[in-house]
C-alpha cells in the first residue's frame, strides 16, 4: 500500500473547499504535533498554541502542497518552523509574549488557553483516558494486543505485521480493527461519562 | 455502527485503504461527526500507546483550529496561484486570437487595395479576372443614331451603383474609343464587337485582345 495515501485523499478534499476533511487531520496529527513542539518549548499550553498555529499555517499554505513529500512530513517541517520562530520571539520579548500579547491572530486564543491549560479537571481526564486505554489494552487478546502494539509503538505497515506475526494482511487489519473496536467501546464511556468532554474530540 | 465501515476507517488510520476507498471514506469522514470522534479516539489510543507524555488527551486543539478556521474562506473558492494564471490565460486567449484574425483580414484587404490598379489606368489582365461581369452595359455607337459629319464617337451608358473594381472595364471602352480615329473602319469595328462580346462571358481580357489581334489587318 502506498504511505500518505489515505492523507493525499483528505489533503485533495481539503484543497477542493472540504473543511471538515482538515478537521480529520488536525484530530489524527494533533498529539504528534505538540509532542514534537515539546521538544522546543516545555509548557504544553505553550506548544498547544504553537501546533494551533502550525496547522492554521499549513490549512493557509495547502493549496501550495503538491503532494511531493508526505503530508505529515510537510506538516512537520511547518510546526517546526513555527516553534522555532515562537522560541526567538519568545526570546526577543518574553513579557510582551506570556503577558501582553495583543494581536489580531485569530489562531492565538488567550481565552481558550487561560481556561484550558492544566486545570486539575484536565489532568484527571487525560490520566483517567490514559489509565482506560492501558487497561483496555491489557485485556486484550495477545494476538490482538501484538497486532495494535506493533502497528502504534513499532510503526509497522500492515504487511510487516503480517509477516511479523506470520499471518495474511487481512487477519492483521481485522485483528487491529477489533482491538481498537475493544478499546473504543471503554474510552467512549470516558468521553461521554461524567466529564462531559467528549465534543473536545469532535 | 457499520462494522464494515469501522473496519475501514481502521486501515484508512494506519494509511493501508486502497486509495479508490480512501476517496470514498474521506468524503463520508468529513460529513460524518461520529465518524470523525470516532477517528480522533483512534489517534488517542495511538498516543497513549507511544506513552507521549506530557501531551495532554484531551486537549481542545483540533476544536480551536476547526473555530479558527470557520471565518476562513474555503479553499476550493480562493483563485489558487497557477489556477489563476492558467484562467487568465484562458480569458484572454479568444480575444488575442479574435484580434489576430481581424488584423491578418485588415491586412489582406490593404494588400488587395494597394495591388489593385489606381483610376484611370486599363484594367490589367489579372484584375480584370477578378471582376464580376458586367455585360448589362453595352457600348453605342453614337453614329448609330444617324448622325452624319460628327466624328465618331462612343458613349458607354453609366451603369450606377457599379462598384470602383468595375471602374477601369468602362475606361477602357473609352480608351479603345478614343484610339479607334487611328485605326482602319473595320478593325475598329471589330475590336470593338470582339470587346462587347467578350465582356459578359468570363470577363477574360485576353480574349478580346486575341479577337482583335486576329481580325487586325
């Protein structure tokens, strides 16, 4: 299977006046985005903004992406940039950025930061959806459990897998399939349970 | 939920749909609201599994950016950069090849007009090929009437709203006509029928020239 075909389709979408489609992006690379932010800046909240702004940037620049490297590559390359340009800003006047900050980018939303970074109701959901996924992960079959475990931490294709586990590709996707079926059906009772924060996902 | 549905919106997360499917599903994914938390559960359970620490799960980011991104234009309605330059391209191309041929026919309509003979000069043969007959206005004699004594003399009937192309036919009628007091009676009698006769046919004028050459002494 060709990699980046199934972004290609969403990024085509997106190029063709599809919003919703850069929606499905920004859900699948969000967490990957602020991890490598993170590497720059230590405050999530902070590198929260900076992956705001880094899709925002990207969302203004697709129409300029040919498709020549990877989308999540392209992607990176403008978070990267992003951060690095937020760091020297940062650098340049610290006060006027943590504190002062009055500009007109729609993408820097103070509001939404203030009421959202590290509140305590924030850190119990993130570790109770981190507890659910772990348990929901150990109770997994082992063929199930391997199957998910080397296609997220390992990064294999469907086909490494398949030889990995020496079994067809199409056991391999409807084992990955049914594992993440398993761990769904628990953390929706997350999202949707008392915390009321599911539409954060959405 | 359609398990067949889920199952795809797997192997479209791990980037293994076949592409013709992936179009499908990408169009169904932008719609589709459950579609969507459902793939943005995906991308959680891929992060807790890589253990990112310090990314917070439940972070408002994509519903920040999708806020953002509402007061933004659509991409499809923004004139794309190459996109605009290949419709001007195309916005233009008609006119430029309208004025193109305008040009080339103005062009060959001063060429026809500066080729052909000025007033007042015989018709040459190639110009006088081009020129429509005009047989309806025979040459009198005006010695025909009766007049006896005068000179003789020719008078070609006017022939209104005939075009200037026609013009050098009628002179030269009265350049034969006024050339005719230095030829012999018949010679100039035959030269003459030979030039009325020959002028409502095809209008060639060496045929005359040739009838009259023959019927010279």
């Amino acid at each position: 299977m060709s990699a980046d075909v199934s972004d290609l389709s969403l990024v085509r979408r997106v190029q063709r006046g599809d919003k919703g489609a850069f929606d499905a992006l920004v859900l699948k690379y969000q967490h990957k985005l602020v991890k490598l932010v993170m590497r720059y800046v230590r405050n999530p909240a902070e590198a929260e903004d900076i992956a705001q702004e880094a899709f925002i940037k990207a969302y203004r620049a697709l129409p300029q992406f040919r498709g020549d490297s990877a989308f999540y590559t392209w992607l990176y390359r403008i978070a990267i940039n992003t951060a690095k340009n937020a760091v020297v800003s940062r650098d340049r006047s610290p006060i006027e950025y943590n504190i002062d900050r009055h500009d007109n980018d729609e993408s820097y939303d103070m509001q939404g930061r203030m009421k959202d970074s590290e509140t305590p109701e924030g850190l119990v959901l993130t570790d109770e959806i981190r507890s659910t996924v772990n348990a929901a992960i150990d109770a997994l079959p082992e063929d199930l459990r391997t199957a998910i475990v080397l296609r997220e931490l390992e990064g294999l294709s469907y086909e490494e897998i398949a030889a990995a586990m020496d079994c067809p590709v199409g056991t391999v996707r409807s084992r990955i399939f049914r594992a993440r079926e398993a761990i769904d059906r628990r953390l929706r009772e997350v999202f949707e349970g008392g915390l009321g924060r599911a539409e954060e996902l959405g | 939920m359609n398990e067949e549905l889920d199952s795809q919106l797997s192997a479209m997360f791990d980037d293994e749909l076949p592409p013709e499917e992936c179009e499908l599903l990408a169009r169904r994914l932008s719609r589709d609201e459950q579609l969507k938390a459902r793939w943005g559960r995906y991308a959680v359970m891929g992060a807790v599994v890589r253990a990112e620490r310090g990314v917070r799960l439940n972070a408002p980011l994509a519903g920040r950016v999708s806020a953002v991104l509402l007061a933004e234009p659509a991409l499809g309605t923004q004139s794309l950069p190459g996109a605009a330059q290949r419709a001007a391209v195309r916005w233009w191309q008609p006119l430029a090849a309208s004025a193109l041929a305008a040009g080339v026919a103005a062009a060959a309509i001063l060429w026809l007009r500066a080729e052909s003979p000025p007033a007042g000069i015989p018709l040459s043969a190639s110009v006088q090929l081009a020129t429509p007959a005009v047989g309806s206005a025979p040459v009198m004699p005006a010695s025909a009437s009766g007049s006896v004594g005068r000179a003789d003399s020719y008078v070609v009937p006017p022939s209104p709203g005939v075009r200037a192309v026609i013009v050098p036919s009628t002179e030269l009628a009265n350049y034969v006509v006024a050339h005719s007091m230095f030829s012999s009676p018949v010679a100039r009698r035959n030269l003459l029928s030979a030039f009325m006769t020959s002028e409502p046919t095809t209008g060639g004028a060496e045929e005359p020239q040739d009838d009259a050459k023959s019927t010279a002494p």
